[in-house]
C-alpha cells in the first residue's frame, strides 16, 4: 500500500508553462482521505514551494533546495547547513566568471549581489524571499546557509558546471537544469530527504511513490521501490526508474498516480 508520493516540481509536476495541473488539487484531496502523504521535492526554495500550493502548508510535507531542507506541517525538520568558510572557494570561481550568477539559499531568506534582469527573471521563480546584498559572505554570517545556486542562462552543463568541479572535493556538485547547477553538503540530496521522511514516518521503500526528470532526481527516485521518470524526462534518469509517466505537459504526475493506484 502506498503511504507517500513524491514529485519535483520543474519538468514533473510542473507543465513548461510553470503551472501545475488543475486536477492536482483534486487528486491531493484523494490522497489525504486515503492517508496518503504528498511531498513536492524540489531545488526551489521552501517559501517559494509554499506559494505554489496556498493553504497547504500545514497539511503537506516539503523537500526543499534539493533536500538540504525539510519541512513537515510548517515546522522544518532538518537545515543541512554550509560553514562560512566553505562558501569562500565557490564565490571565487563564479565571481570571475561572465554570465554567472550565484545565490546563498538560507533558512530565513535567499541572498544575491548581482541585479543582472536576466538572471532577477530566472531567480525569482525559485525564489520567493531573495534578498540583494552587497556582500554574500557578510550576508551568510547571520543565517544558515544550507545550498549554494549558481545561474547561467541556457549554459550551465557546458558553462558553470565545469567551471566548478574544483568544488567536488568538498561539495556536491549537482547539474539540476539546463541553466542551473546546486552546490551542497556531501550526502544531502532529495534521496537522503526521502529516507529520513520514511524513517520518521515508519514507512517502507515498498510504500513510495516518486516522480522526476532531471539528474538531481536520481537518488529521489532510487529511494523508493516504485519510481516513475516523465516522458521528458533525462536518458540517465530513466535508466533507473521502473517505470514511465506521461510527460509534464500531459498531466504525467497525476495520469500516473491515478492509474497506479486506480484512483
């Protein structure tokens, strides 16, 4: 019997026009009246995920930045926080570099330096408290600083992300998008967040659900036993699902969730 759902939210749960599907909340109501726990995973920051499903808030757990932040009704779980010291490296590299942009994500709030329109656009859909600051590293001294998101339009796989792999001796250095790449703790993922939801809530692999369809999903989907990649969804990461939704723009999630479970 299934006992939680996952789904991230850009390119699954989302369409490409950033909406989610108008059977969601339909489907979530369904969900609830079974006992079924439904958590969005997602790179985006939690404020921002809130404002996606108004009124839930204190009824849906949050996988948030990737799973270095999780919260249950409102009440965060865990912040998978970045020592001050550590951000110095990365800032280095992407300060140098033209047409990247980075951000601290917080526990109380996102920071940025640049105000580049291109960059504001793109951040401030993930973003729901983003802060400009002069300085990152004045700004992080007086919050916890759980990921660090680096922005380059369009380029991020043959761009930054190279750009950063000095990082990898300490930081994961995850490519979550076309224009994005997260730099975390070693460990934390939507994965690590996954297996800790289920060892709190006393719940099986066997009894999860979940949805992705870019490279940050992987070690989300290898945590549950019934894992679904989009139609759209990476050539890498449907390698290790078992199975296939439609895709984003095809109301893949909530096909697939009503299908599986004969909803």
């Amino acid at each position: 019997m299934i006992k939680l759902i996952a789904a991230d939210l850009d390119g699954t749960l989302l369409d490409s026009r950033k909406q989610l599907s108008p059977g969601l909340p339909a489907l979530l109501r369904q969900l609830s009246d079974k006992g079924i726990r439904f958590t969005p995973a997602s790179g985006r920051q939690y404020y921002n995920l809130i404002q996606l499903f108004p009124g839930l808030e204190h009824e849906l757990l949050f996988i948030a930045e990737n799973g270095a932040m999780t919260v249950d009704r409102g009440k965060a779980l865990f912040v998978d926080e970045i020592p001050l010291k550590d951000l110095q490296k990365p800032l280095e590299i992407t300060r140098k570099a033209v047409g990247v942009y980075t951000i601290l994500a917080g526990e109380k709030t996102a920071y940025c330096e640049d105000d580049n329109p291109v960059f504001r656009e793109n951040a401030e859909m993930y973003y729901a408290k983003l802060t400009h600051v002069p300085d990152l590293l004045e700004a992080a001294r007086h919050d916890r600083i759980c990921k660090i998101a680096v922005f380059e339009k369009g380029n991020a796989e043959r761009g930054c992300y190279r750009l950063l792999q000095p990082c990898t001796e300490r930081f994961q250095v995850v490519l979550s998008g076309a224009d994005w790449v997260d730099l975390m703790n070693p460990g934390v993922n939507k994965g690590h967040a996954m297996r800790e939801l289920q060892r709190q809530l006393g719940i099986s692999p066997d009894e999860c659900m979940a949805f992705g369809d870019y490279l940050n999903d992987v070690e989300l989907l290898e945590s549950v036993t019934h894992s679904f990649a989009m139609a759209n969804a990476h050539p890498k990461l449907k390698a290790v699902c078992r199975h296939q939704a439609p895709s984003n723009d095809e109301d893949g999630v909530v096909r697939a969730v009503r299908d599986y479970l004969h909803l």
